[in-house]
C-alpha cells in the first residue's frame, strides 16, 4: 500500500533508525560471525536516541556461528534497560538450547497464499507462475522467497531433464554432481527444489495435484507414471533427511 510517511517509519523501512538494529549473515558470508555480535553488544549500551526503547533483530538466528551464539548468552540472560532482542528462525531446532531457554517462543503463520503470491509479483519482479512456484518451495515463507536464488530452480529444471532422459549420458550425470558438490554452490537450495519436485510426483500419483514445475510437468508425469509409489516415498524421505 506504499511507504507510511511518518520520520520513523520511513528510517526504519531505510534501515537508518538509531535505535533499531538488524542482523544477518552478510553477502559475501555463510553465517552470522561473533564480531557482528560485537558491534552489537557495544551498540546496546547507549540509551535510546529517538524511540522509547532499541530493539535488536537477529534474522535466521540459527545461522549464528557457535562463537557469536556463545557470546550472546549473558546478554539475553540480562538485556540492558529499554532493550528488546527478536531472534527470528524458521528453524529453531538449530539454535542452542541455552538460547532457547532465555527465550519467549511466538509463532508466526506465513500469510495468505494469493497476497504472498501477489507480493512476489510486485516486490521481486516475478510472474505469476514463478511466484506461485516460489511459495510452494518455501512453503509459504516470505522471506525464503523473496531471497531465493531463481538461478538454482532453472540449473535444477535443466539438470533433471537430462537425468530423466530415456537415455541419459553418463558424463552428464557425472558433470552436474560435480557442480552440485562445489562449496560455492547453494546446497541447500538445491536440496529445497529436489525435494519440492519429488514431492510433487508423490502428489501426483496419490491425487493426481498438478505440479508448479511447469518447465518440467511433462517428465515429472511421465515419472510418477513409471514409477512405484514407495521407490518415490524413499527418494523423497533421502532429500528430507539431506536437508
């Protein structure tokens, strides 16, 4: 509906509000590092500058790192006056259960379907089609939406052409296990999609639900067609077991 005009709200959209601070696993990173811990903590001792209160979000807290995890203890056990701290994860089985313990649990269901989709359109600059795919990975999850990556889903589509093939190549086969295997590559992207196709093909052949894979509805038909039911089942509990 557009920016609310107010000072406050317009420097926190900007992220350049004083008393509020967002962290997150930098760019050129894979997880959330102690020094990035440490600005904080150095940060929350002043007194709020504008607002009542600072409010300190740690965004995909489970991928803080054992030394950043470790040296947040004391200061969630004792926050500083007038200071509020979000750690916000859709995986908080992965947090130390120390954390845990100095935390107030708050669920949040991920927002309707249509407005999830009609968001992606407007903000990422995605199809309808895509923006429904896209939901349907990360299981409604707005955030894991808007961030990830659609180069990963069109290598994925691509990738699974050519193994489903009635006579697939070998070297090929060898080829992407290769490019899958690299530390540079996102893995668990690739897992994400692997078990939304194999899925799908379960959904297939117990309902007969249309898959959101349309680059690769045809092979995925012919898949859940040929094969058996429980042969599926086990692919799809390896890729969950994967991730």
């Amino acid at each position: 509906q557009g920016e609310c005009p107010c000072v406050s709200c317009q420097k926190i959209s900007h992220n350049t509000h004083p008393d509020l601070l967002i962290i997150s696993v930098a760019e050129d990173k894979k997880d959330i590092s102690i020094e990035q811990m440490r600005q904080m903590q150095s940060r929350v001792q002043m007194h709020p500058m504008e607002a009542p209160c600072k409010i300190i979000i740690i965004d995909d807290a489970e991928k803080m790192n054992a030394a950043a995890a470790n040296s947040i203890l004391k200061i969630l056990e004792e926050p500083p006056n007038l200071t509020h701290f979000f750690l916000i994860s859709s995986r908080p089985h992965m947090l130390l259960p120390t954390i845990i313990s100095r935390c107030q649990k708050m669920a949040f269901s991920p927002p309707p379907q249509d407005k999830t989709i009609d968001y992606l359109t407007s903000i990422k600059g995605v199809d309808k089609m895509t923006a429904q795919m896209l939901t349907e990975i990360t299981n409604g999850s707005l955030g894991s939406a808007l961030n990830f990556p659609l180069e990963i889903i069109d290598d994925v589509t691509a990738s699974l052409k050519k193994i489903w093939a009635v006579r697939p190549s070998p070297s090929e086969i060898v080829a992407i296990a290769e490019r899958w295997g690299k530390p540079d590559v996102g893995h668990a992207a690739v897992l994400t999609i692997l078990a939304s196709v194999y899925h799908d093909i379960w959904a297939m052949q117990n309902t007969q639900k249309p898959t959101v894979f349309n680059k690769i509805a045809d092979e995925m038909a012919v898949i859940a067609q040929n094969s058996a039911r429980p042969s599926t089942q086990k692919k799809l509990s390896t890729l969950i077991s994967a991730q």
